[in-house]
C-alpha cells in the first residue's frame, strides 16, 4: 500500500466541473491521508471564503475557466486575495505561451489536465508550499537586513568590489558624510578619501579582489562633502548584492576619541612632568633652606658675615623654590585648560 502524507493539507479547489473535481478529489485523498478540501465553483464563491480573516489554505488549485471569471483576469483576482496561499493552475489550454506568462503574474505552477496523475499533482502541491516558505525566510531575511542596514546608527554603505561604485547607503552614512542618497549611488569609494591615500585604496582593493578575505578591517582617512578630514575605522565583509561581488562596510568615525586620547596622553606627560619637577627640582633649594636653619640652630655663635652668607643662599633657593612653584601652577592650569577645550 502506498504510503500517504499524513499532513492534514487544507486546499481550495475552485472548479466548476464536478468531473474535474472528483478526479482531483481523489487525485488528492490517493496521497494524503486527511486532505481538507473546500470546492468553489465560480470565483464569487471562492472570494467568500478567500476574505474571510480566519481563514487560511495551504494550497489553492485553480481552474482558468469559471462562469463569472476567467483567463488573466480570474489569475490576477484570485492572487489578490490568496493571502501569499500557493496557487497551481489546473487547466485544459495547452497553451505554453500562456503557461509562461501566468507564471510571470505570481502563481507556483501550471498544471495540464490531462497530463495530471496522483504523484504529479502531489509533488506539485508539496514542492510549490516549500518553495513559497523559502520564498519567504528569504524576505524575511531581507527584511532583518534591510532593518538591520538601514537602522543603524553608524554609517553603512555596500559598494561593487569591481567598478567600486556605491550600490547603497544608510542614512546614518548620508548624514555624517553630508551627500545625499542620489549623490551617494553616483560616486565611487574613493570620492570619499583624500587624494593622496587613493593610491594606497587601489592597491589594498586589487589584493582584496584577489583573496576576498571574509573580514577586513583598519584605520583610514575619510572625506566629508564640506571637505573636512576625519579618521574612521573600518570594518568590511563580502556580500553578494543584486548578482553582484560587494562588500559591506561599517564605518566608525573616531576622530574625536583620538583626539581625546591625545589629550589623556599630554595630561599625562605633563603631570609626569609635574610629578618629577616635585620629586626632583623641588627638593634641592627645599633641602638647602631646611640644612641652613638647622645650621642656625646648632651653631648660635655663628659670626656675622657667615650668617649673612647663609641668608644669602637662603634667599636665592627661596627664590629659586618660588620658580618652581610657578611652574607647576601653570603646567597644571594648561592641562586643565586642555581638558576643558576638549
């Protein structure tokens, strides 16, 4: 006995041949064990069902000659309300021509009936619901993408890998660089880099078209349309876009944090600066005035002109001491001043 798909398939027969549709019936019950099958005969009654909310089909089996419709126009009427539900053609018109082009209107296949048998119309019924569930993880997919491209808040764009050209751009890429979509898609990759790193472009772009490495990544000098210079770090990956070899690109500007990083770094320097002008230069003239004090206090008989000797070098390394001081309140006002202006 032949096994029978035990998937309770829902399917919509619109047929107004009781003929026909018996032979389909059973057509359908030799290879699916429970199939659930509605019959129309005349569109008006398959729309009944078509528009109601509630209702969805797994498959529609459509006959192009009905009492109140038919041909292209019956096609194009029932496609608009199918729900994305699979629709196979069930007819007597041989016509290859008008196979075509029904499949050119969005309908799954075109089935002849006196070609058909039980595994034909079965297979066709199975392998049109796969093909439509791929369809639509693929749209699905587009669609995550698109959001995911399109949403982003840094700069994305995807360019061909051969003529270099913009084949899209997100609009995070069109604010911050100040060209707008039109202008974007009409300009190439190195319309965005400073004349004297392109060179450089066309040299790491002939490698990549050679390997095609699955991540790249780096640090480059970019281009904005008011011609300022910024420093952006680059993250790219092929892609296959509209048939073509691509990449995609994300692009992080980290002009700002670079300079902030400067900045750290001179703060540093000069609080290191400070630091050792403390440890080093502070403590010489320090260490002179606190040995002649002690001087003092030890040797009270101390005459006269060796007294004023001392208070010599006592007011010299105050002096001195006094120097010093100044410049370690300027060194850290310039680096706090530096922070500030960042």
């Amino acid at each position: 006995m032949m096994h029978r798909d035990a998937f309770p398939y829902k399917i919509l027969v619109i047929e107004d041949n009781m003929g026909d549709f018996i032979l389909i019936n059973d057509y359908l019950n030799d290879m699916i064990r429970e199939p659930q099958i509605v019959h129309c005969q005349t569109f008006k009654q398959a729309q009944v069902f078509l528009l109601e909310p509630e209702v969805k089909f797994d498959m529609i089996l459509l006959d192009l000659s009905l009492p109140d419709k038919n041909g292209q126009n019956l096609i194009e009427s029932v496609l608009a309300i199918s729900k994305d539900t699979p629709v196979i053609i069930l007819s007597g018109n041989s016509d290859i021509s008008f196979s075509v082009k029904s499949i050119s209107f969005g309908v799954d296949d075109y089935l002849i009936k006196d070609d058909l048998r039980p595994t034909t119309l079965y297979k066709s019924i199975v392998y049109c619901i796969e093909r439509r569930k791929k369809r639509q993880e693929l749209l699905e997919s587009e669609q995550r993408y698109n959001e995911l491209f399109d949403l982003s808040p840094q700069p994305m764009w995807v360019f061909d890998l051969e003529t270099l050209e913009f084949m899209d751009v997100n609009l995070a890429a069109i604010k911050h660089y100040g060209y707008n979509r039109s202008e974007f898609l009409s300009m190439k990759i190195f319309d965005i880099r400073p004349a004297e790193e392109i060179p450089a472009l066309l040299e790491d772009l002939n490698q990549v078209r050679l390997v095609n490495p699955y991540f790249g990544q780096g640090v480059f000098k970019h281009l904005k349309k008011n011609g300022e210079i910024i420093l952006v770090e680059i993250r790219a990956n092929p892609i296959t876009y509209k048939g073509r070899k691509a990449r995609i690109v994300l692009a992080n500007d980290i002009t700002e944090k670079l300079k902030y990083v400067e900045s750290i770094e001179l703060q540093n320097k000069n609080l290191s600066e400070i630091a050792w002008i403390q440890s080093h230069l502070v403590r010489a003239p320090l260490a002179r005035i606190m040995g002649i004090i002690q001087m003092f206090e030890y040797n009270k008989s101390m005459p006269e002109i060796e007294k004023q000797m001392f208070f010599g070098h006592i007011i010299t390394s105050a002096h001195e001491l006094d120097e010093l001081i100044m410049e370690i309140s300027q060194k850290a006002y310039l680096a706090k001043t530096k922070l500030e202006e960042e």
